[in-house]
C-alpha cells in the first residue's frame, strides 16, 4: 500500500510540474472572430461565476450591453464590477433570476422586457449538477426543472424580443455527458428512481433535444440556435459531489480554464456564417457528433410538447 501510494504521490507530482504543457493540450478550440457587437444586447443565465463570468467579459469586452441573470444577486455585483473594471464596459448589469422558481423567471422576463426593446444573444448558461433528491419550487426534479425546464421557459418569454431583434441567437449550453442521458418520460421528476449522475445526464440530453426542436420551429424567422459541450472546465458546477470536487483537484492539469470552456459558447454567439447550422451541437468550437438518442425527432417533439404542459404554455 505504501509503494502505491508512493508512486501515486510521484505521479501527481510530476502531473503539477508539467500543468502548463498538459492544459495547453487540453485547451481545445479558441473562438477566432474578431467582430465586435457594440449596442447589442446580451442575456446570460448563471454569468455570475465560472465559465458564464468569462462569457460575459469578452462580450462586454466586445461592447456589448451585457445582463448577468443570477439567483445570487450579490455575487452577480461582485462579477459585474470585476467586469466593467476589466472591459471599461459600463454596460454590465446584473438582475434577478432563480431557474428553480418560474415565478423568478416570469419576473426577470417581465422586468427585462420593460427594460429592453432589443435581444440579440440569449445564452442559457446557468445549470446544476449532481445534486442530491430535491425538487423545485414548483415541484420538478431539480436537474430536469433547473438544466431545462427553467431554460424552456426563459427562451419562450424572451422569444419576441429575439424575433424582433433578428438576426440573433440562442445557445444553450449542455454537456458530453448527455451520452449517459435518456428521456424518461414516464419518471421525468425521477419519483420512482434517482440517481444524481444520471439525473444530470437526462438533462443534458434535454438540452440538445430543446434546440434541435426550437432551431427547427425558427426555420426563416432570424432566429438560429446552438448548443454546445465547452469541455471538462474547473467551476463551481461540481459543488454537490465531495467525490468530483476531489477528482476536480487532483486532476486539474487536465482540465480547462474558465476562459477556455468559454471559447465554444462564445464561438456560437459570435461566429459569422453559422446559420446553416442552427441546431447543432458544437465541441471545441466547430460542430461534432451526438448520441443517436440526441437525433431522435419524435423524442424532441414530445419533450417539447409535455415541456409546454408541465409549464402550462401554448408554444406553436
């Protein structure tokens, strides 16, 4: 046991003294546009920290006007001066959004739209991940409420405003780990079996099925869609999990920065000449391949449909 851990003890050493050249390697594609967005208007969930934080910077960097939409309001501040200090960008402001509440979500809707005759970007950011057995405050499974349902119905609100705003976008951020994920629509709140990691995995495959179907029902309104896997990145997301916080330690040369897992999402917002390719899933800032149950059309039509009636919304 002692030579184990003596050669585990070597490795992970020789791990930390080669960081640099190891995240290099694992840094993945870099958004190369150049194109600024002055006077455009930007909604990012979750913007508060990790990889949307960084989304936000180069965006308002860009000069864009920039609304970090967060459940802590406090933190979204704190991230919002560090923002406007970095970019000398005061176009940063921060409101109030809980995913988990669509009372929350109908507010910030309401608030934004009041605010706002334009919305060219919507990034649905923000999600959970691993969390124990716990439900929404309107009574959905909080992976499934949270990851997609909050995002759903946040993207239905602000839809005019998108339309009107045309050309704009949508991206929603979802995970490789929708490879482990199923629909299952007959224990979609999982009352019947749970599991956190698996949770997690249904609701990233939500994600892609979300705007696979919403690229297809935008076809000719000036509205695209995107969805994106922005890597294993050091964030906060795995706070529920003592197991990957662990892990996320350990082998952190492997992983991405902030910065770098928001290179995807920025790729997708930013990039011209992206329209012919409204619903796909991007990786390392170009398109890659998706799970077959990912490009099942009846699947995205009917968690669209029963999406709409757990939210009680008519969505044509």
């Amino acid at each position: 046991m002692l030579v184990i851990l003596g050669l585990f003890a070597s490795f992970l050493s020789i791990l930390y003294l080669k960081a640099p050249s190891i995240r290099k390697f694992f840094a993945g594609g870099v958004c190369t546009t150049s194109v600024q967005i002055p006077g455009k208007v930007v909604v990012i969930t979750g913007a508060n920290t990790g990889i949307g934080k960084e989304t936000a910077r180069e965006l308002a960097r860009r000069g864009a006007r920039v609304y970090i939409a967060c459940r802590d309001v406090l933190k979204g501040e704190s991230a919002a001066s560090d923002i406007r200090a970095d970019t000398k960008n005061s176009q940063v402001l921060v409101r109030k959004l809980d995913l988990s509440d669509t009372k929350s979500i109908r507010a910030f809707a309401e608030r934004f739209l009041a605010e706002e005759k334009k919305l060219h970007i919507l990034i649905n950011n923000a999600g959970v991940m691993m969390c124990p057995y716990s439900k929404t405050t309107d009574g959905f499974e909080t992976h499934f409420g949270v990851n997609h349902l909050g995002h759903f119905l946040l993207t239905y609100l602000l839809l005019g405003r998108l339309k009107e705003s045309a050309p704009s976008r949508v991206v929603n951020l979802s995970s490789v780990a929708h490879l482990g994920g199923k629909i299952r629509f007959h224990d979609l709140q999982g009352e019947k079996r749970y599991c956190r990691a698996f949770a997690y995995c249904h609701s990233k495959l939500a994600n892609i099925l979300f705007t696979r179907e919403l690229a297809k029902r935008l076809q000719g309104m000036g509205v695209t869609a995107y969805v994106v896997h922005p890597g294993i990145v050091m964030s906060e997301i795995v706070r529920h999990s003592f197991l990957l916080c662990l892990l996320w330690r350990l082998f952190s040369p492997f992983f991405k920065s902030t910065r770098q897992g928001a290179q995807t999402s920025l790729h997708c917002a930013l990039a011209e000449g992206l329209e012919p390719l409204s619903g796909k899933y991007f990786s390392d800032c170009k398109r890659t391949w998706v799970s077959p149950r990912a490009r099942n059309k009846k699947t995205a039509e009917r968690l669209w449909n029963v999406s709409c009636e757990l939210l009680g919304i008519q969505w044509d």
